[in-house]
C-alpha cells in the first residue's frame, strides 16, 4: 500500500505539499495539485481518516448509539443522521445499546476506542450523571431523545407528555369518552410521559382513566396484539384506544378485527410515530408525527460542530413537538 512518503517521490514534491493537497490547504500551485492527485490515484493512496482529522479539526467519522437496529424508528433516525454525514463526508459508526445500562455504556465506550469525537446517542437505561460525565469527556457528545437540564444544549429532544396530551385531546374532540391506553412495558421516561399528558388531557375533559383502562407491553406488534387481548378479556367498554407507538397500534387493531370488532366503526385507534407503517395499515392509522428524522438530523449537525472545537453555547435547548396525522383509523361518535 502506497505511503505519503511514496507519493511525494513519484510527483518529485516535498511531504509536506503532498499533506497540503491531502487537505485541501493553501500554497500548492494549481498543476502542482493536479499532479499530486492523479499520482495518489494511480497508486491507490487512500488517506487515513484520524491523521487527516486532527490536520483539518474536523471529525472524520460519527457514532450513533442505537437502542436496536431492526426497529423501523431508529432506521429514521439513522436516516437522518445519514443525510448529514453524507454531505460532510463523514463516516458513520453505528452500535446498539438495547435498552440495558451495561450495553448502552459498552457501546459509548466502543465508539471512544474507535477515536469518536462526534456522537449521536439514544440512551434510555443509563443514569443522568454517567451522561453527563460522557458530555464532558467527549467534545461532540450530543443526546436524542431525552433532556438532561445540566447538559440542555446537547440535548435534541421530543415534548412527549405534550404528544400524549394531543391525542386524547384530538379522541375527545371526537366524542370519545371511554378511552382505554395500551402503553410499552418499559421503565422509561417516554411511556410515562405520554402517559402524564394522556391523563391531563383527560382530567381537563373531566374523563376518569382507571388503571384497568391501561395495559403494559413491549412496544412492538406482538405487544399490542397481547395488550389489546388482556384488555378484551375483561370485558372493558371503550371506544377508543390510544396506543404508546404505531406498531402496538397495528397490532391492537390485528387482534380487534380477529375478534370481528371493526376499526373505526366500532373502536377507534391512535398510534405514535407515524413510521411507514402507519401509512399502510389497513385502515389507514391515525397517529402523532414523531420529526425523529428532522432530530436527527440536527444532533448530527451539533455533535460535528462541537467536535469541531465550537461549543455549545449556555441556555439553548432543542425541543421539538409532535402533531397529529389525521387519516382512517378514529372516527367521530
């Protein structure tokens, strides 16, 4: 493999013109480049990324902390991230932290031993304080999806109690009055949160939520399917169900048709996120937009400006809300 040292030989240049050209710097005459570059072609020179990081202070790659990689959500956020990196010409390193303290610290720390300066982290399971000492370990250390207020302004985040308020409002604004939720059985802050604004909304409406009204699952299809089957088994009275993501959402109404109870005609059905999913459910799922693409997106743009040696300045916050996508899955009573 071609060295710096053999390129400088063959274009008959000093070393350091050729770093010169590797980075784009100044003083290299115009053929001169040229030259340079057509040699570093002909024998295959290919630049190491971390070497031309630190000429250039800018991050050559960044990581992204997942909580899993087969959920069609965090394929958005990966998107989103994506279409920064692309334009910056910035490798992504991606890892998967589960939803386990062990693992999400793990993959931090596998992203540290790779040189990563620029991160995008999905932690749900890690405490406050191990955050935010990552955040002052790592220049460009930059959370989603959840607010820190000691680290604010490297947290690019969703208002989710206001998203669970919005839509037991927008069932209510429909006549619904017996509202029953299905919510992910994880110990985390969204489910909660959704859950707070769920029950304000409510309150505010002078709507009662029973505890028996609400059922706990994993956060995927099959969860909504057993949540919606418990729910059933006790013979609950609602008109309306209000689920914590649009999977369990698809799989509530998969078990209510099973059991010859039409959606919207009989039940009503709200989901959360608006993935691709929810466009191609049948009916068409009613649900709050989650801009985790446009969130993502931003995290990339501050995790490379900070690992840049530009940081983040005190007091700004990066909140975001969602907003309902009215289609076919709620109807008016």
């Amino acid at each position: 493999m071609a060295t710096i040292k053999d390129i400088a030989q063959a274009a008959g240049v000093s070393l350091a013109t050729v770093s010169r050209v590797i980075n784009d710097g100044p003083k290299v005459g115009k053929e001169t480049r040229k030259r340079v570059k057509r040699i570093m072609e002909e024998m295959g020179y290919r630049p190491n990324a971390n070497a031309r990081a630190l000429v250039t202070k800018r991050s050559a790659s960044l990581g992204v902390v997942l909580a899993e990689l087969h959920d069609p959500f965090f394929a958005m956020l990966a998107h989103g991230v994506e279409t920064v990196t692309r334009k910056n010409n910035v490798q992504i390193l991606l890892s998967a932290g589960s939803i386990e303290q062990d693992t999400e610290r793990r993959a931090i720390e596998i992203l540290l031993e790779h040189r990563v300066e620029a991160m995008v982290v999905h932690s749900k399971a890690l405490d406050d304080q191990t955050l935010i000492d990552f955040a002052k370990q790592i220049p460009g250390f930059v959370l989603i999806n959840r607010y820190i207020p000691e680290i604010a302004n490297r947290c690019v985040w969703l208002d989710n109690v206001t998203g669970g308020r919005l839509m037991a409002e927008y069932a209510i604004g429909q006549g619904h009055k017996s509202l029953a939720v299905i919510s992910s059985q994880y110990r985390i802050d969204d489910p909660n949160h959704r859950l707070q604004g769920i029950r304000e909304a409510m309150k505010a409406a002078g709507i009662d939520l029973p505890e028996s009204m609400i059922e706990y699952a994993s956060p995927d299809q099959e969860g909504g399917e057993l949540a919606m089957q418990n729910l059933l088994a006790t013979g609950a009275k609602f008109t309306s169900v209000l689920a914590y993501n649009d999977a369990m959402a698809s799989g509530a109404m998969t078990m209510l048709q099973d059991h010859g109870i039409s959606v919207p005609d009989d039940v009503s059905v709200v989901g959360y996120d608006d993935v691709l999913l929810a466009k191609y459910c049948r009916p068409k799922l009613t649900t709050l937009r989650y801009p985790i693409e446009m969130m993502a997106a931003k995290a990339a743009e501050l995790a490379l400006k900070y690992a840049s040696a530009i940081q983040p300045e005190e007091g700004l916050t990066f909140k975001y809300t969602p907003t309902i996508v009215k289609r076919d899955s709620l109807t008016r009573v």
